[in-house]
C-alpha cells in the first residue's frame, strides 16, 4: 500500500551476475524524497550495474523494487522514465550526426496535438537548456563538427 512517506525507490535483495560471476549480491537501496545519495566503490564493484537496474536497463537475477510503495517492474527504458528513474550515464553517448537539439530529444520528441514532431517547440526548449548551460553554439548544428571543434580547444587548453 502506498503511502506519502514512502521511499520514492526501494530496492531490496538485488542480485545480478554476468557470466556467473557475481555483480551485486542481495543489495538494499533506498532513495527518499529531496535526498542526494553519492554511490562510491572501486570499478567493477557494481555501481553501474544497480543504476542501470533502476534504469530498467538490466534485469535483476532476483529482488524487488518499489516506486513510492507500488511493486514495479523495470523491464525497459520507458518503464523507468514512467515510474520518474531517469539516468545521465556515465560514458558520454551522443549521436555525431544529429544536432544538439535532436540529441537532447531522442527518443522523447514534442509532438503537436497532431502527433508529428514539434520541432519549434524543441528547438526552443534546447535553445533555452543550452544558454543556461553556456554553449555559443546554435542547437541546430550537427553535434560532430561542434563536438569535436570543442574538444580540440579543451585538449590545447589543458
Ligand atoms: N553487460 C555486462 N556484461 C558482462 N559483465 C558486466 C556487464 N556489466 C557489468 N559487468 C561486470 O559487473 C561488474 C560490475 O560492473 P559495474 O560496471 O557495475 O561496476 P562499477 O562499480 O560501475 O565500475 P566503474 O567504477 O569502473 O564504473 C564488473 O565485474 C563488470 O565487468
Ligand atoms: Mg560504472
């Protein structure tokens, strides 16, 4: 049963194991409201591998998770991002040949009311994302040509 003070995620007694060897092994892991938990541990000890259950990337070999008290069933990416689990993953995956704006919308474009992309409504909200964030750069410009101009400057400027 539900209720307000409920973790917003509970995991309990999650287990995975990659080619029998063990990732994690009965892990616990709650998350409450207005909490910013930092995960530590030496590579390979499974870090990424209990987020990318949370994620609903992995499949747990056993366990269970809740969402503000309700059992939930991470099977995919989608299901995640309904029960509110989003993940900015450590290594770095952009799409070279699509611009900023369709990078930062893959997957969840805006759509008008008729169901086509709403590449305005898009283009703006990027627009506003990557001013706060300090890009020059126009959204609409293909992320390869801007990506590796950027890193260039930040591999002189090192
Ligand atoms: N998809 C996979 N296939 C096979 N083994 C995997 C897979 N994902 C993780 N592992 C293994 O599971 C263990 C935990 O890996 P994980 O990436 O979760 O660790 P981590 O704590 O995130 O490490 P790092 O600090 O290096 O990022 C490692 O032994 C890793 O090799
Ligand atoms: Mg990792």
């Amino acid at each position: 049963m539900a209720t307000s003070t409920a973790p917003l995620i509970e995991a309990a007694g999650l287990s995975i194991s990659f080619n029998g060897s063990a990732a994690l092994t009965h892990v616990d892991f709650d998350v409450t409201a207005g909490e910013v938990h930092a995960l530590v541990g030496e590579n390979g000890a499974g870090k990424s591998s209990l987020m990318k259950i949370l994620g609903g990337l992995y499949a747990p070999d056993a366990g269970s998770i809740r969402v503000q008290g309700e059992s939930v069933r991470l099977a995919n990416v989608n299901d995640a991002a309904r029960a509110g689990v989003a993940i900015i993953h450590q290594e770095l995956n952009l799409v070279d040949t699509l611009s900023a704006v369709d990078n930062i919308f893959l997957g969840k474009e805006l759509r008008t009311r008729m169901g086509f992309p709403d590449r305005r409504a898009m283009h703006a909200a990027a627009k506003q994302v990557l001013a706060q964030l300090g890009f020059k750069e126009g959204c609409a410009h293909r992320i390869g040509r801007d990506f590796a101009r950027r890193r260039e400057t930040t591999r002189r400027d090192r």
